[in-house]
C-alpha cells in the first residue's frame, strides 16, 4: 500500500516522464482564407462594412435566404406520420439521386435510359468531387502520372481535395486577364498537349471564381478536341439554374458532351441553388459505357462510401427528392432559382450603370455584365483598388484581395442595391 500512494504522489508530482505522442512536430496549418476573411469581416468594426467574399446568396438587406419552396417542403416532410431519422442506404436516398441525375442530364437522357449512369449521393460537392477523385485515382487508367487537370484559376479546394486522394494538380490556361474573358485558344492548346485520356475537370456553368463561361459554340469546339484526345470530362456543377436562372440552359454544356459521348461523371451540388448550404447535399454521376460497367463502378463506390461516412446525411436529401419529385413543389423552386439569379443580374447591370454612366469611370466595363453567376472578376489590380495594394476597407489573403469597396474578385450576392453606390462609388470616383 505504501508503495502505491509513493507511486500516486510521484505521478501527481510530474516525476514520471510522460510517454504518448505529444504532436510537437506537427505544423501549424495557416488557416482557410475564405474563413479568415469571414472572420475579419465579423470582427471589423466599420459601420458600411460589406463582404464581397461571401459565397453564399444573401437578400437585399444582407441577410441568408431560406428559399420559400424549403420552407414548404421541410413543413410537408414534418407533417408526414412516416418521417424518422433511419439510416439510409450507403449510396444515398433512391428518389433523390434519381431525380438528381435527370436534373443534370435530362429527364430523356439516353444515358439514364440504357442504365448506364451511377448516381451517388454525396456530402454536397465537396464530397462529390472527393469520391470521384478517390474513384478516378484508384480505377482510371492514366496515362502517365495520375494526375487532374484544373482550370487557371479555379476553386481553390480542387487542389488539396484531389492530392489527398493522390492525384497531381496540373492547370490549363483558362482565363485571359488581357480581355477579362475565356482564353480559348490556351485552353484548346493545353488540352491538345496533354497525354491522351488527360482527366480534365470543367466548371460546368457560372465558374468559380472567373464568371467567365464559354459559349455553345466555343463548348462545341471544346468537345471536339476532348473526343480527338481520349480526354475523360469531369464536370464540376455547383451552380445549375443559379447561373442563368434556367436550369436546362445551366446543363446545356453537361448534356452536350454526354450526346457525343465524352467519357465523363458530374459532380453536383444543391448548396447554391437551393439554399442547403449547411445540409451538405449533393451527387456524384458516372456515366458509364454500358450496364455491365455501370453495376461494377457502383459496387466500388458503395465500398468506397461505407469506408468513409458509412451512408449520406438525410435531412436534405429527403427536402431535395420532395421538392425534385413534385410538380408543384418543382415549379415553385424553379421560381425561387429566378428569383436568385435575375437579382444577382441586375446587381451586375447597377454596378455596370454606375460604373459607366454615373461615374465615368475610365475604361470598358462591359466583362461586368457578360461574366454570370455569383463570382467576377473586376479586372482591377490591388494597387488600383487601395493605392498602395494594403490600405483601405479591404481584407486580403496570399492569393487575391478581397475588399469591401471594390475588387479584383467580388461575389455579386453579397451586396445591396444600396451598398455598390455606397461603396463602389466611393472607390471608383478616384479610380
């Protein structure tokens, strides 16, 4: 007994040298920059203080938008006598990855038709993109090096996402800074000198963080050389009907290279375009040669998806297959998309009219007003913007500034009509 309380004293004393690994050589990671930009903005104390980082829609006061079609479904899911919180399937809820996959690719999609399309729900796009890349990286035949290419610029997540699952970022030329626009011709070259069945990820509509998007016609010659190569197509879609206001016309590019048959999968996401942002639902698509493949990709995928979450949130899933499955619920919603996205296109026209017409400001202003969706590039500089590139209302990071009073890069759905004259014009009349 002695012995023991000696034991317990010197224990208590700090005479025992601790054993277990106490983590001292992990680095200190720097922290994600959209975050520490949502941070600072939180904690600045200017009073007309507006973030341009936001990816997130907001309304006309600023505030987060339940959509009105949500708040119906979540009411009509609670009223339902058979509502629980079961587990469900590894590959996600049947109805919404089924509605989700004809959303995407077409209710006639002859992909669908001849089953040859695997449809997985995910946590959101993130999660998508993730399986997919772990999918690609254990199962693809590569040409060489395992490796994705990426847009210049792109979302940054894509590139640690994808060299956590052993994939080598490598970017294509994708935005031309001299006309603030696409850089066609750098992006059919690249895709040309790549190895033959390159892995190419494409934004499919409204790209992040550019807003630049190709035309049909520009598409079309896009798929030309993705079939002359053997190039494999990985759509990320985080933006359908958010963009335009038109869901089918978002999928166009998607539905045109499944028509001509590039080998491709679509990562897609109902963050954006349904307002779900922390229910983190999404799908992953793999469109598939024939049956017999698509029953073999499925079967990795499911064990691939059990390794890791061991089955998909059900919250969200439930309210999207409600709202994609019922005609009344499905035309609402697609009146609630116009609504986002046509007021996210007049914030473009006002800060064009502004720009051009109010202030006369120097320069042509018109990329304002082609570029869509929620992201833009202004074409300012960050000396341009606060005079020296580190004074005035702004937060900036390692890789872009971002400012409260005009941007290299801005999110069109932070802002009111009241704050691009407040703010803007404060900038731009010294410009």
């Amino acid at each position: 007994m002695t012995s023991r309380l000696q034991h317990i004293h010197q224990h208590l004393s700090g005479d025992i040298t601790m054993s277990g690994e106490l983590w001292q050589g992990v680095p200190l990671a720097p922290p994600d920059s959209i975050f520490k930009l949502t941070a600072a903005y939180n904690t600045d104390p200017y009073p007309s203080k507006v973030n341009l980082g936001v990816g997130a829609y907001r309304d006309n006061d600023g505030k987060p938008w339940i959509l009105p079609v949500v708040k119906k479904a979540t009411a009509k899911l609670l009223e339902d006598p058979s509502y629980n919180h079961e587990y469900l399937p590894i590959t996600g809820l049947p109805e919404f990855t089924s509605a989700a996959a004809k959303l995407i690719l077409g209710a006639n999609s002859p992909a669908i038709s001849e089953g040859r399309v695997v449809s997985v729900q995910t946590i959101s796009g993130t999660g998508a993109n993730h399986l997919a890349g772990l999918f690609l990286s254990r199962y693809y035949n590569f040409n060489g090096e395992r490796q994705i290419f990426l847009s210049n610029p792109t979302w940054v997540n894509h590139y640690a996402l994808f060299r956590n699952v052993g994939l080598t970022p490598v970017e294509y030329s994708y935005y031309d800074s001299r006309t603030i626009g696409l850089d066609l011709q750098g992006f059919k070259s690249t895709l040309e000198s790549a190895p033959s069945r390159s892995v190419v990820l494409i934004h499919a509509c409204a790209h992040n963080p550019t807003g630049v998007d190709p035309t049909r016609e520009q598409w079309q010659e896009l798929t030309e050389v993705m079939l002359a190569k053997q190039h494999y197509a990985f759509f990320d879609c985080a933006y359908q009907g958010f963009a335009s206001g038109d869901l089918d016309n978002d999928a166009w590019a998607v539905r045109h290279f499944v028509e001509k048959k590039v080998p491709m999968l679509v990562c897609q996401s109902f963050a954006k375009n349904a307002g779900l942002y922390g229910e983190r639902i999404g799908a992953l698509h793999i469109i598939s040669p024939d049956k017999d493949a698509a029953d073999r990709v499925k079967s990795q995928l499911s064990v691939m998806q059990r390794s890791e979450i061991s089955n998909p949130p059900l919250h969200g899933a439930r309210l999207m297959a409600l709202i994609l499955n019922d005609a009344e619920l499905f035309e609402e919603w697609k009146r609630d998309i116009k609504t986002m996205a046509h007021r996210i296109i007049s914030m473009r026209e006002a800060l064009f009219h502004l720009l051009t017409n109010e202030l006369k400001t120097p320069g042509n202003w018109d990329h304002i007003t082609r570029q869509i969706g929620m992201f833009s590039f202004t074409g300012l500089n960050g000396t341009q913007v606060t005079g020296d590139g580190r004074e005035g209302p702004c937060v900036h990071d390692d890789e872009r500034t971002y400012f409260y009073g005009g941007a290299e890069h801005w999110t069109a759905c932070g802002m009111s009509r009241r704050a691009w004259t407040r703010r803007f014009g404060e900038h731009c009349r010294v410009l």
